[in-house]
C-alpha cells in the first residue's frame, strides 16, 4: 500500500471555497441564458445544449473530485483556483463559442480538464480516473482543435467531444470507470448539499438578471407585478426541488458503493444536466415576460417558459424514480399542464401566462402538504 493515495480527510459538508466555485460556474448559466435570449430558436437551443452538456459533464466531476478531495489544505484550494480560472475563461468565451472566441473556450476547458484530473489522481479513485482520463482529455483535445478552425467542421468536433467524454465509456465497458464504480466512495451528505447549493445560486442569478434587466425608466404597475412573479416562479421551483433533498441523502446512505456511484451519476449528472436546461429556458422566458407584462410573448418565449418549467419537473420526476424517494406523477402531470398554457403567453397576455403557471406549481406544492418526501421502497435502487 506503500504508493497508493489515501484520502486522509472526508468531506462532511460543503466549504466556503466549493461555494465560490459554484458562484463562477453559474455564470456560464447566466451567459446561456442571455445566449438563448438572442438566439431564441432551435439553432440557439442546440447551442445551448452542447455548451452547457460540455461544461456540466466537468463542473460535475468537480463535486465528485471534492467529494473524495476536499479542498481543505492550500495547494488543493489553489490548484480549484486554476480550476475556476478556467471555467471563467469558457463562460467569457461562451457568447461566440463556436466562431471567434472558440480558441479562448478551448484552452478554459483544456485548463479546467487538466486540473481536474490532476488533483482526482491523489485520491483513493485512482482506478476509476486512470479509465475516466483519457476520455476526458481527449475530448478535451476536439474543443482546443475546434477553436482553432472555423466552418461546419466546428459543431461536428463539438458533437464528437461530447460523444468521447459521455458516450463512449458506456460503448466500451472494458475501458469504462463503471468497471471501477466501487473505487468511488461517496458521501451522500457533501454531494446532495453540494448540488442544493448550486441550485440556489442558480436560481438566485436567475432572479438577480431579471431584477436588473428591468425597465426602470418606464416602470408600471404591471412591470412591478411581472417582477414579483418573476421571483415567485424560482422559488416555487427552488420548493420542489429541496422537498426532496433529505429523502435523496438517505436513499444514497442506504446503497453500496458500487450502486451509489451509479445512483448518483444518474441522478446528479445526467438528470440534473436537463434540470439546468430548464433553469436556462425559464429564465429566458421570465426575462420575455418582464419586458412586456401587457402583451403577449410569442410562441418562442412562452414556450421557453413552459418548456423550462416541463423540464425542471420532469428532472425531478427522474430523481425520485432513479433514487426510489416518492412518487413521480405529481411533477409529471404538472408538467404537461404548463406545457398546455403555452397559448397563453403566446396569444393572450405573458404576466397571465406566468400566474397560471405559479398556481399550477403552488397547487403541486399544495397536494404534497410540503411535506419532505418518504421512500417508496425500503431497498435502494441500484
């Protein structure tokens, strides 16, 4: 045992500088949100699902990198210093990723991938990392490549990175860190409070974009009361998602390592890519709804709206069912009933659109009692 890495502290509970972390990062979901904005129609949206599928896969692994490396000595917070360097870099770079800025994105990923899998080589994962690796910094070589030509080739080799680094392991099971899922040993506390924060953070910048995106030089009542519901929205969904969190820790407790590194993957990589996805639609949708309270807001952003709110709930809805912790029909059929107001904000009025789909999520909230969630198993799903 003379040369393996032991991890010789445990990470209990999220640290002030896993907090700044999440703080940066989220301005890589700020600057997708402005993105899709500007870009409002599937071409944007496709954008937005490969920037935020690159960098979510990474910003994921960090948590998994805390969770066994907590960043309690110096060199380790310096060394997710460099690590915040480069996602700053990418989230600079996201507005023209895939053109102008495409060299400055690839060398913040590159940065952001060699970080990473230099501090998870010295901890007690090293099996797991050794077959995560290459995938990882291959893929990472096809994004520094694509910003250095221009073209159709540049989606093509982002397409082709995504692949590499999420697929592929899964193709080629011999070579996948799957093989090595009980070299993982997470603690349920650290990772379900780590994913709550950056929710909340989310969620707050969520807000805080569209408190400053106000028209303040013409504000009306109705603008004033778009503002409020612009709040009350993200805090609904901020309800449904912690409802859940205590039933989530102690579904995750109750596994073995093996089964609780696949859990988790599903839940908190996979799962919570799409829950981010609708962050980033709803945000848009609410920025549509402040500008104009009194009209209309087009398909587009009415959809955006619903179909940010669809998502988050059915992310949630795989949660409960992949972790085994409640029920999932409450959050499915809520979803497809905001998907059905869509015409409202469409053709109707965009601040009623948001009402109905506050009551519709307060209504959810309502027949859960708000109450936490139980297991609807004993066993853990694995």
């Amino acid at each position: 045992m003379g040369n393996q890495p032991r991890d010789t502290d445990t990470a209990e509970r999220a640290t002030p500088v896993e907090i700044f972390f999440d703080v940066v990062f989220v301005l890589t979901v700020v600057q997708l949100a402005n993105l899709l904005e500007h870009d409002l129609d599937w071409t944007g949206a496709g954008r937005t699902v490969l920037i935020l599928g690159l960098l979510w896969y990474l910003y994921s692994g960090y948590v998994w990198l805390t969770n066994h490396v907590p960043p309690h000595r110096p060199a380790r917070k310096l060394l997710l210093f460099g690590g915040m360097g480069g996602f700053l870099l990418t989230a600079i770079a996201v507005p023209d990723a895939f053109a102008g800025s495409g060299l400055l994105f690839g060398i913040g990923y590159l940065i952001v991938v060699s970080v990473h899998v230099g501090l998870f080589s010295r901890s007690t994962a090293r099996p797991a990392v050794r077959r995560f690796a290459p995938y990882n910094l291959g893929g990472a070589a096809l994004i520094l490549a694509a910003g250095l030509l221009t073209g159709p080739i540049v989606p093509i080799l982002w397409v082709t990175a995504i692949f590499t680094q999420t697929v592929l392991p899964y193709l080629l099971p011999g070579h996948s860190w799957l093989g090595s899922a009980a070299s993982f040993h997470i603690r349920p506390a650290h990772f379900v409070e780590r994913h709550g924060l950056l929710v909340i953070v989310a969620l707050g910048e969520t807000v805080a974009a569209i408190g400053m995106g106000a028209p303040l030089d013409h504000i009306s009542p109705a603008i004033a009361g778009a503002v409020v519901m612009a709040l009350a929205l993200p805090a609904a969904l901020w309800w449904t998602y912690f409802t859940d969190t205590a039933a989530s820790e102690a579904a995750l407790d109750r596994a073995d390592e093996a089964a609780r590194s696949r859990m988790s993957a599903r839940a908190y990589i996979l799962t919570h890519f799409v829950l981010l996805l609708g962050i980033i639609a709803t945000a848009t949708g609410l920025h549509a709804v402040v500008a104009h309270p009194d009209n209309p807001a087009g398909w587009p952003a009415a959809l955006a709206l619903t179909a940010g709110v669809a998502l988050f709930l059915t992310a949630i809805a795989d949660i409960r069912h992949s972790l085994g912790v409640a029920r999932t029909g409450s959050r499915l059929a809520t979803a497809a009933l905001v998907l059905a107001t869509t015409p409202v904000g469409a053709a109707v009025n965009s601040a009623l659109h948001l009402a109905v789909v506050i009551v519709l999520m307060i209504v959810m909230l309502r027949i859960d009692g708000h109450r936490p969630a139980a297991p609807v198993s004993p066993a853990a799903r694995t």
